[in-house]
C-alpha cells in the first residue's frame, strides 16, 4: 500500500534524467510531456534534466544523481547492482530494437559500397546510433578503419541523419523497432522528420538488443522505491499501463527487468575500442 502523507507535510519531488541521442528540441516536447506525466501518476513536482552526452548521463546514473533515469541500454549494462528497480520499454509487442544502417536513398546499395565513404555516428555509447551498426559491419567483414575515409559522432539521432541528409556524411545508423522496411522509415521520419523518410533509406538491419528502460536509482531507499513503483505501475495483483508515461516515451507498456538482462550489451561495450578502430589522426 502507498504510504499516507501527512497532512502539512513538505511537498516531494522527483528528478528524471534523460539521453541526449533524441536531439534537443525533441527532448524539450517530451522532457514536459514526461513531466506531466509522472506529476498526474506521483502526484509530485518532477524536474526533468537532460544529459550533455552518454558520458555524462553514464557518470550521473552510477552517482545516483537523479532518481529516475530514462536510460539506453548500453547505460542499463552498466547498472548491475546500482539500481533499485527497471522497467525495460514494449514497443510493438517488443522489448528488443534492431539497428538499420541508413544512406542516401539510391546511393549506395550493397555494404560493399560503404568502402571510401564517411559516416556520422550518434555517439561511441549508442548501441542504435553506433556499435551494433558497427559490431554488424565487423562481422561482414568490413572493419570501420579500413572501410570508413571519415567517422565523426553527432550527437543525436535528429544531427546525424541531417548529416547524410546534407551530404556532409554518406551513412549513419538509427534505432528501429525490427526490419521490416516501413519500420526503418518510421524510425527515419521520427527522429529526423519526413523529408529525410523520403531521402534516406537501410541497406541493413542489425540482431535485437533489450530495450531502453526506466530506471529507480539508488538515490531512493527500498520504502521509496516502493512506493513509487506502486503509483506508477500498480501491483501484480493489480497492475497498471501507465498510458501518459507510455505517450511520453513511445511504449506501449513496460516489463519488469534485471541488468543481468543487459550483460550480452556489455559484453559488445567491453569491446567497444576493438569494433571502432578510428584511425589516429581521428
């Protein structure tokens, strides 16, 4: 049972923490969309903070600077035994996305033609915007220093399709939900609008990985903790779809999940340095 508060008692809020890789203006429209979704769900103020970067949202979820952390997953491997509690995004019937490599539409055909070309990651810790993308070359055959003339990050999903959008690059990657090529479109003309759905078009789709997850940090005790999963996302005896909070972050629901679930993520993070291989004047 949630605890009663206290007539008079001080007010309480709670801070979320979100990725950069949704771009700023996205993240301005959804970091209010979450705001009023947790304040209808908790019935408390929440400050809504957005990471610089996936170092700095990495360094501050391991802190517990914030209490709740939308989280990626290649941030949910490295929470094994610093948070209190995770719910791994559905989307689709899902709780797993795919990387697509994406070009100029007609330009490139084959992952052959990547050979002499540049790309524009999201950044080095996005599974969607990076390693998976790149883990998926390696395995072809194609390692990034000896296919790639230039590779550069982003910063967001939105800067690094504008890039080959504008020329300025020739392939980047985004997160989809499977391979299917509506899919890959969808995901293309969610983060970067329709004129670059019409433009841009996948030449591959990667293996799945878990889903990104919302996060109960150790900067709540176990009571706290308790009691917010309960406002949220109810009991099992009698759970709750948290409809604002699946609007906001684009789910249809949520499962309850482990860092244990992320460890094969990890595994492809440890070997991080290995699947880049930039050159060194890079």
């Amino acid at each position: 049972m949630v605890p009663a508060r206290c007539p008079g008692s001080v007010a309480l809020s709670i801070s979320l923490l979100l990725a950069p890789s949704i771009g700023n203006a996205r993240a301005q429209a959804r970091a209010e969309l979450l705001r009023q979704a947790l304040g209808t769900a908790l019935g408390e103020d929440t400050d809504i903070q957005m990471a610089a970067s996936y170092d700095e949202l990495t360094l501050r979820a391991l802190e517990s600077s914030a209490d709740l952390i939308w989280a990626p997953p290649s941030l949910c491997a490295r929470l094994e035994g610093a948070a209190r509690a995770m719910f791994r995004c559905v989307r689709r019937g899902r709780g797993t996305y795919r990387s697509a490599i994406v070009v100029r539409r007609g330009e490139v055909k084959t992952l052959g033609g990547l050979v002499g070309k540049r790309a524009s990651w999201v950044d080095p810790l996005s599974l969607g915007g990076h390693l998976l993308a790149v883990d998926y070359l390696r395995g072809e055959g194609y390692l990034p220093s000896q296919t790639f003339t230039e590779q550069e990050f982003a910063g967001s999903y939105p800067a690094a399709l504008a890039n080959v959008v504008n020329g300025h690059a020739d392939v980047t990657a985004v997160t989809v939900p499977d391979g299917a090529e509506t899919s890959v479109a969808e995901s293309i003309e969610r983060y970067g609008g329709a004129l670059h759905a019409e433009r841009l078009a996948s030449i591959a789709v990667t293996g799945e990985t878990p889903n990104d997850a919302l996060v109960f940090s150790h900067s709540l005790d176990e009571d706290r903790t308790a009691e917010l999963i309960e406002r949220v996302f109810g009991t099992q005896e009698s759970p709750k779809t948290p409809s604002a909070l699946c609007l906001a972050l684009e789910a249809d629901g949520f499962e309850a999940a482990d860092p244990s679930d992320y460890r094969p993520v990890k595994r492809l993070l440890q070997n991080g340095t290995r699947l880049t291989e930039f050159p060194p004047s890079l």
